[in-house]
C-alpha cells in the first residue's frame, strides 16, 4: 500500500478499484487539489497507493449512505449520474453559453428513451412523437429530444434564453461563421495594437508567475491547508498585500484606467475600462454582419466571452458582490489571481470552442424539428406561433398533438433569470420581461410568493393541456422543499402518478451538502 504510482498507474488502478473509469485527469485534480500528496517533481509526479485508497474509501461510500441517512432510503442513486464526468454533462451544444438552473442531459434523456430498468417501469415517448417544455431556459430539452428523433417545442418568457435555445438546435455554415470569426479575431487584435493593455497584462503575468511560485508552490500548499499547516487567511492576505505593491506598481507605469465612469448599467458597474472598450468595439462589428445567423452564433460568443470578463473574483463569478479592480488571494486556486483586463483570450477559446461544439452536435442530430417560442406560457398559443415560425411542425403538431411534458419549472425565489444575463441584456438590447417570471428570486420564498407561484405553475399547465394528447405525460423536476406539487397538480386538474427522487451532485462550487429533487409524473 505504500507504493508509489505515477499518474497513469493511479489511473489504471483508481478505474479497477472503483470498477468505472478514472481519468489522468481526475488524478491530477486530486494532485493539483491537495485531496493527496504529491512526490517527486512536475514530470516525474508520483503518488502513494494508500493515499488514494484512503480518499476513496473515505468520500465514495459514505456519500451515498450519508446522503441517504439525511434524504431518505427512497433517494434513487442511479439518478445521480454520478459515472459521467463532467465533458458528459455538457456535451456539445449543451456548453454553448453558461446558464443557471439548468438540468443535465442524461436525465431528459432517461425519461425520454425507451428503456426501463427497475425505477423506470414504462416507457413515455416514442421517436417522432413532440416534446414540450414550457420552462425552455438554454433548451436542453430539446436538444435531447433532437438526439433522441423527437420533436420539440419550448416556451421560454426571457428572448436571451430563446436565442440560445434556439441556436442550439438550428442548423448553420460552420465556414461562414468560421471565416467571420477569423475576421473580427483580426480586428479585436489591431484594436488592441493602439493601447498598452496586452504588454501590462504579458509584465502582470510574470510577477505574479515568480511570486505564486515562490509563495504558492502548487500542490504542497494545497496541501498543507487542508492538513492544518497554514493559516490561509491570514497567509493569504498578507501575500495579498505584498504583491498589491507591485501591482500598483505597473498599473502607474503603463497608465492603466481601471474604473469607467459612475454609470447605471450592469455593464458600467462590472467591467474594467479596458475591457468595456473592447466589448463596444467588438459589438460594432457583430451589427455589421448581415447573415443574420451568423450575427446570431457571434453574438453568443462574445455573450460568453463578456460574462467570463466580469470585474470579479474567481469565487464570486457565479454570485456577484463587489466589482474586483486589483488583484487578490484566491481560495478557489489557492495563490494570487487578478481580474481580466482583455477579452482577447476567452475570445479565442470560446470561438474555437464553439464551432467545435457545434460540429459535434451536427454528427448526432436527427432529422426533426424543435423551437423554443418567446412569451408566457400560461397565456401563449402554441399552435398559432408554431404556425408563424414552424409550419411544418404546425401541422404535425395539431395532427398527432404533443405527447407530453418535461420541464424544470423554476425554483420559488432562487434564481432571477433575467438578471443572470442582465449584461447581456444591457449590450444587445433585448427586451426584459422581468415581471412575468414564475418564482424569481426577487419577490423572495414568503408565502405570497409560494401562493404565486403555485398559481403560476397551474396556470402554465392548464394552457399546455390544450395542445396535449389525451394519454398525455407531464414530467416536472423540482425540489419541492414546500410540498407545492400536490396542490399544483390538484389546480391543473392531474394526479401525480409517481415521484422519483434523485440526488443532485455538486450543485455550485460552494454547496456540496446532501441535496435532492424530485421528478413528478403527472397524468389526467
């Protein structure tokens, strides 16, 4: 047991001991984490055989019986998807732009394929038959039930979470886009040759390389945290302030304007001055693209891109607090990081990573089609807009009318979804529709709120029944920590007819605690 491994003989004997694949990947992040302790050097990296067993005996099996202990014995762990590593999760499309409150692909599809197993006893949906969500959010419904040679249709209040949704699953000229990229790629370039911003980051970046190296050596002050050796708050901020000096330092030589001027807006609050500057340049060029897809698929590239540049800490990305103008110590990376003064980088990745992720999806689409429409699912005519937008699926639709619901309707009070895109929304101008969300964080978790949003959720429910078939299923993902569903359920005239209950993994970078959510089959 006390035989050292290199990183490819731990991950050979992690995937035998756990008998599931483990990755060089995951052993690094185990390494690189302080989960176990490294020997030799970056090159010869070596780890102790009982290290690992340990970490594995001690987080593996006790995760499910604790969970379980604190959940219930009817938590189903086969819904955990716990065997997918986190590529799986969000394959392809579904990684096209960052959203909150999304549920993963493996579990639309375990509802919508046609196996059963022990929890899941019949089968639902066939191929051809129509899929609605009326909660669309980024469409992974319906990229699914794309996958899987089913019909589509979302509904989706927010016209942000509609483009994404739909960008999704259209079709598009990877070459035009590919070349129109490559074009504004140069542009954002040559605009960055007239200001100092690239050579005070290229200066930053080698300090702050030397000073982490030298007060931060990773792994083993990774390490020593977790073992007790280091106060790292007290470390940290004294090594915050040590390396503050040299980061004034610079931005006095190269003249760095760090705030805009006071402003309104999320896009005033949020960005460096630099970077605003960038993300206006950039702008004006999307609005001179005239393929109106291609203006489409960049506009959520540079979205993606302006949300990774936010004027934050590393650890507050997904939680704004206050704007983040120096640099700082990191507990997420656990040694001194900065904000971002270009967009330049994530620019690149995201372009790259997006026609690759669209080529991906392109090799497993079906012929069959899907929309999200924007509007209000408790008053909108599906039909009538599908008309407008999807003749075809129209016709089909009032044919053989849609199959049946799987949806994620909003948490009560959790997250307010339009704000999670509120620079989005400043920059490209899309209309908000704030008040007509269900369950938004802002009206909070009171009991106005739960009675609102019980209504709220009947009232969609209602509207989509009319466009149902008779032996209709609905399925509904909620925690529903209120016990609201049987109500809902009541108001919308349905019974559920099972509830399966799953445990949800590593719901944020903070929150690892024991947390469930039940899926509700609900029928006429």
């Amino acid at each position: 047991m006390n035989d050292l491994l290199t990183v490819p003989q731990a991950s050979e004997f992690a995937t035998q001991f756990l008998k599931k694949l483990v990755t060089t990947s995951n052993i690094s992040y185990l390494i690189q984490y302080g989960r176990v302790k490294k020997f030799g050097h970056n090159g010869s990296t070596q780890i102790r055989k009982y290290d690992l067993v340990n970490y594995y005996k001690s987080n593996l099996p006790v995760r499910e019986s604790a969970w379980k202990k604190r959940l219930g014995d009817d938590l189903n762990w086969v819904l955990s998807f716990d065997q997918y590593r986190e590529y799986e999760t969000t394959k392809h499309v579904h990684r096209l732009h960052p959203y909150k409150g999304k549920f993963i692909p493996q579990l639309v599809e375990y509802f919508l394929d046609g196996h059963i197993d022990a929890f899941k006893k019949s089968v639902f949906f066939q191929k051809g038959d129509i899929v609605l969500d009326p909660f669309c959010g980024s469409g992974t419904a319906l990229v699914q039930a794309n996958e899987l040679g089913m019909h589509a249709v979302g509904v989706d209040v927010s016209a942000f979470n509609g483009l994404i949704s739909n960008l999704k699953v259209s079709r598009h000229d990877l070459s035009k886009i590919q070349a129109t990229l490559k074009e504004l790629t140069q542009k954002l370039e040559q605009f960055l040759k007239d200001s100092r911003a690239l050579d005070f980051e290229a200066e930053l970046l080698a300090k702050l390389k030397d000073f982490n190296l030298k007060h931060f050596p990773s792994p083993s002050f990774k390490y020593k945290i977790r073992n007790g050796g280091i106060n790292e708050y007290q470390y940290g901020r004294e090594k915050e302030k040590d390396f503050l000096k040299i980061y004034n330092a610079l931005v006095k030589k190269y003249g760095i304007r760090l705030r805009q001027k006071e402003g309104k807006s999320f896009l005033d609050k949020w960005y460096l001055q630099m970077v605003r500057g960038e993300i206006d340049f950039m702008f004006e060029q999307i609005k001179k693209i005239k393929n109106v897809d291609v203006k489409k698929v960049i506009t959520i590239i540079l979205s993606r891109t302006i949300r990774s540049c936010r004027a934050t800490t590393h650890s507050d990305l997904a939680t704004l607090k206050e704007p983040q103008t120096t640099t700082y110590y990191c507990r997420k990376h656990g040694k001194i990081c900065k904000p971002l003064f270009s967009i330049l980088s994530w620019w690149k990745r995201y372009a790259a990573d997006t026609i690759q992720r669209l080529k991906q999806f392109e090799n497993l689409r079906t012929n069959t089609e899907q929309i999200c429409l924007t509007g209000d699912s408790r008053t909108v005519d599906i039909f009538s807009e599908l008309a407008k937008r999807k003749p075809n699926l129209a016709r089909l639709a009032k044919k053989q009318k849609i199959k049946g619901i799987f949806s994620s309707p909003p948490y009560v009070g959790l997250i307010n979804y339009h704000e999670q895109h509120a620079y989005a929304y400043d920059l490209f101008g899309f209309g908000r529709n704030d008040e007509s969300e269900i369950g938004p964080l802002f009206r909070g978790q009171g009991l106005a709120a739960r009675e609102s949003y019980v209504e709220g959720v009947a009232a969609v429910l209602n509207n989509c029944k009319k466009y149902l078939a008779k032996d209709y299923s609905v399925f509904l993902v909620a925690n529903d920590k209120w016990n609201l569903y049987s109500r809902i359920a009541e108001k919308a005239g349905m019974r559920i007819m099972e509830c399966f209950k799953r445990p949800v993994l590593n719901r944020t970078e903070r929150d690892k605690g024991a947390y469930c959510e039940e899926i509700f089959l609900m029928k006429e």
